[in-house]
C-alpha cells in the first residue's frame, strides 16, 4: 500500500549528479540526473523503445541518451532525437516526475502533479539551520516502509534494542507516555523523569546525575518522523519548558517505500549543543547510527518472517497506540487516493 | 445487590476533563474521567483485547480504546463500536472533601 500524493525524498543532494542513477521509488522505476545548470530532473528509468534503464546512459547537452540505441529524451521526458531517422513517434516520451530539492534532499511528487505543491513539502529545517549542527545518511532496508514507522512511534524498544547506545529499562518502567491525535498527525510524548542517562547521553552530555528525558515523537504521513529528544539534570525544570544545562536533539527521519518489501530510509541527527562543532556532530551521529544499525537488522528480520506467512496472527500491546493511531491515518488518506482515482476514472 | 465498599482512589483535582486516568482498588484496575463536572468510574481494561482505556482518548462523553477502536459511552458504559462487544462495569463515585471515592464489591 502507497499513498501517491505526497512529497517523498528520492535522494540526497550528492546523489543527484551529472551521471544519471536509478532508483526505483513506490515500484516505478526512475532515473535522476542534473542538467549542466544544475537543475535536477527525474524520469521514469526505462527506455520507451526496448526498455532499457536510462540510468545505464548518459546526459548529452541537456539530453540523457539511452545506452542501448541512443534515443534522446529532454528533461520533460520526450524523446528529442532518434538515431538514423528525422521522424519521433510521438509517443517516444517517458514520465516525469516533479521534483524540489530542500534541506540536503531531492523531493519527488509521486502522485497527481497538478496536485504538486512544494508547500507541502514536510519541514526538515534542522539540516539547513545554524543553531544546529546536523547530518543525514541514507539506508537500504528489506522491509516494509511501515516496519519504520512503527519502530519509531514506540520507543520502549530503546531498552532492548539499543541498550549500549540510546536505550536503557528506565525507558520502559518509569516512562509516563501520552498519545495525541490530529487528522493528519500523531504526536507520543514520553517523559522518564529522575532516571539514568543512558549511555549515548553520558558521552555526549556529560551527565553525572539522574536526567528528566523526554521524546516527542512527531509523525506526519505517509512516513515523517520528527524526534525532539534530550535530557537535563533531574530537577532542574524540563517538564515545566525550562531545558537548561542539558542536551536536546533531533532525530529525523523521512521514510520512502521502493517497494512491498523494500524502503529507502533517510534520517539524520541534529543537535543544539556546540552546533558550528563538525566533531560534535560525528560524535552524535556515530553514536545513533550504531543505533539504526541495529534497527535495520530488526526490521529485515520481521519482514522475513512476514514474508513467509503475511497473514500469521499479531498481538497488539498498550505500547503500540502511537503506531496503531499512524497505520489508521494511512488507511483512510489511501481509501481516500484510492475512491478519487476511481472517481476520476468514472468521469473519463 | 452484592454489597459494596467505599476506597479513596484520586485527589479530585486530577481527574481532569478529556482525560482518563487509571486508579486501583487492590487487583482491580479503574478509570477516572470527568465530563461535564461529574467524575465517573469505570472498568479500565477493554474487554475486547486487554488495553488500558486510560491510555485512549476522550471526546465529549466517550473514549476510545487506544489499540481498535473500541468505543464506549462514559457516563454509562455502554458500548458503542466494535471490537469491543459488551458493555463497561461502572462503579458509584463520590467526592468528599476534594478526595475522590469509588464503590466497588466488597
């Protein structure tokens, strides 16, 4: 199940160069490339002709030409030129997809593209503000986008999965945990308050004494999810709005299905502390991505078991309310998709 | 009638309005809830699949199980939406010198 209409992120900046790559986004496959003026274009990856990847040729001027015949498409997606002929059949062109790159990535419009409005593109500011230091990464997993989602919406996993990093039982036994929803938002705020730091949180922070930590989970749909994360001294006033003396940080993370089976996970980690400090922000970012590491190797794990029998009986625990919440709101905007397409479909 | 017995549960200032929150009377587990002024108890385990109802949400005068979707009418139990195929057992509530009490069998 994809939900069309929605800005995802393709790729980051740096994927996206002069040389044409392929990846294969909500099972249509596609080739981005930049023009010379550095204008990023993203089409369907798949010659009209003998359906060859485009991604396997290469730009030409303003023109990616395929490596097989050398047919040339502009960046609209119609086949400018034809090797050994002055005629274009007219119907030599391929999708193309709108795209808008902000905050480090490239954004592609899956869906309608009258519908494309780079306003609703899903604020990720931290990785372009100076009052943070950030940095993303990209991770291929073999798991349904919605193994993702889940993950991050509950974090009593932190005590067993992530327990030498950003995790410890604190997490689960003393966590007070609130849910709220909106139409299109699902918001979980946990607090552990006057508990250790976990170990991330002492390297990075300092912490000598009990922490109050929070995590505010911010999910939008398809699959964005924002993490205010970070701990003060127990006492000192974090709960009431006062966040001094502590450590607060972003975990962010833009979700993007290539397949059923198959995800394009981006993420990155911003924080407040030292934020001009590039060492700061390895440190951060080496700690977590042991953390995703070891998600990743979850999510592939259930999906293999998922994969043998999809329909195998699951139990829903009290913990899964902020996922459960998620999943619903996914259900209804594709049941929505879904009776607009057939609508539409009706009217032609 | 099986005889009851009244148990301080909750200071009244912390049953707030659009909000359950959880109080136990030994092994049994209860929601608080205040709509329109009045605090009302009643059984905190959804009888479909084990969740805590004070983890759901509370609209005007229902909540919602967090996990199915469960729904059910505060002010009487009653069931109002699948999985969730019975009625809640309510208890009596009364406020005595802002301390909320619950009757439950004794």
């Amino acid at each position: 199940m994809f939900l069309r209409n929605f800005w995802y992120v393709a790729a980051t900046d740096q994927e996206v160069q002069a040389k044409p790559f392929g990846r294969t986004i909500m099972n249509e496959p596609i080739v981005f490339f930049r023009m010379p003026d550095g204008t990023p274009v993203a089409l369907e990856d798949r010659c009209p002709h003998r359906r060859l990847p485009l991604s396997m040729g290469k730009l030409v001027g303003d023109a990616l030409q395929c490596g097989y015949h050398g047919l040339r498409f502009d960046k609209t997606g119609q086949c400018v030129r034809v090797p050994g002929q002055d005629l274009i059949p007219p119907s030599a062109r391929v999708k193309s997809y709108p795209v808008v790159e902000r905050y480090k990535w490239l954004w592609i419009w899956m869906g309608d593209p009258a519908l494309a409005d780079p306003d609703k593109i899903t604020d990720f500011h931290w990785f372009d503000d100076p009052n943070w230091g950030a940095k993303s990464a990209y991770l291929h997993v073999e798991a349904n986008w919605q193994l993702v989602v889940d993950n991050l919406l509950d974090l009593t996993h932190l005590a067993f999965v992530h327990e030498t990093t950003i995790g410890n039982m604190a997490l689960v036994e003393h966590a007070a945990v609130k849910v709220q929803r909106g139409p299109n938002n699902v918001l979980v705020t946990r607090w552990t308050i006057d508990q250790p730091a976990p170990p991330t949180f002492v390297k990075v922070g300092g912490f000598t004494t009990n922490v109050d930590r929070w995590q505010i989970i911010d999910y939008a749909p398809p699959a964005f999810l924002r993490l205010d994360v970070g701990a003060t001294p127990t006492g000192t006033g974090a709960p009431e709005g006062k966040r001094v003396g502590g450590i607060s940080m972003r975990n962010l993370n833009a979700i993007t299905p290539e397949t059923e089976t198959t995800t394009h996970y981006f993420w990155g980690q911003a924080h407040d502390f030292e934020p001009g400090n590039r060492q700061m922000t390895e440190r951060v970012f080496e700690q977590i991505q042991a953390a995703f590491y070891e998600d990743v190797a979850i999510f592939q794990a259930q999906q293999r078991m998922i994969s043998l029998d999809p329909d195998s009986p699951t139990v829903d625990i009290n913990a899964d309310s902020g996922g459960i919440q998620a999943r619903r709101i996914v259900d209804r905007l594709y049941a929505e998709e879904q009776a607009a397409l057939a609508q539409r479909a009706a009217a032609e | 009638m099986a005889e009851t017995s009244w148990h301080r549960v909750a200071a009244s200032v912390d049953v707030r309005e659009g909000e359950a929150i959880a109080v136990n009377v030994g092994d049994l587990q209860i929601a608080l809830c205040r709509v329109g002024g009045t605090i009302h108890a009643f059984e905190n385990i959804c009888p479909h699949a084990y969740a805590l109802l004070s983890d759901g949400f509370v609209e005007d005068n229902e909540i919602e199980c967090p996990l199915h979707a469960a729904r059910f009418e505060i002010t009487t139990g009653r069931c109002l939406a699948p999985p969730a195929d019975r009625d809640l057992v309510t208890y009596a509530v009364k406020v005595e010198e802002d301390e909320v009490f619950v009757a439950v069998p004794s």
